[in-house]
C-alpha cells in the first residue's frame, strides 16, 4: 500500500493544530485520556495522508 497524498493545506493544518490541543488538554488532564487520539490527527497531518479518506475516496489536496 502506498500512502498516496489526499490532504489538503487547510486540512492538514487543521488536523494539526487541532490534534495538537487535543494531546496537550490530554497531558494536563483536563479532557483525559481520549485526547490522546489528538496524535492520530497530528501524525496523518505530518504524513499528508489519511488512511479514513482513502478508503472513502476523499481528496482534500487541489494538485493530486
């Protein structure tokens, strides 16, 4: 399987930034231990992949 790219600029920030505060809140605990799945968001945001989107058939990227 290749992890052909499908996210998108504003995609990919946003599941960093998002993802991001989610780990953080998780580490103060002030949401527990389920904002740990923040890293999942922040890892397909590094990759530019995100394996969810292709087995939907999504693409948010304009040029692939």
């Amino acid at each position: 399987m290749t992890l052909t790219r499908n996210l998108g600029r504003f995609d990919r920030l946003a599941r960093l930034v998002l993802g991001a505060l989610l780990v953080v809140l998780a580490i103060t605990g002030t949401i527990g231990v389920w904002g740990w799945l923040g890293a999942i968001f922040v890892a397909t945001a590094f990759m530019n992949f995100c394996p969810v989107y292709r087995v939907l058939g999504l693409k948010t990227c304009q040029d692939c």
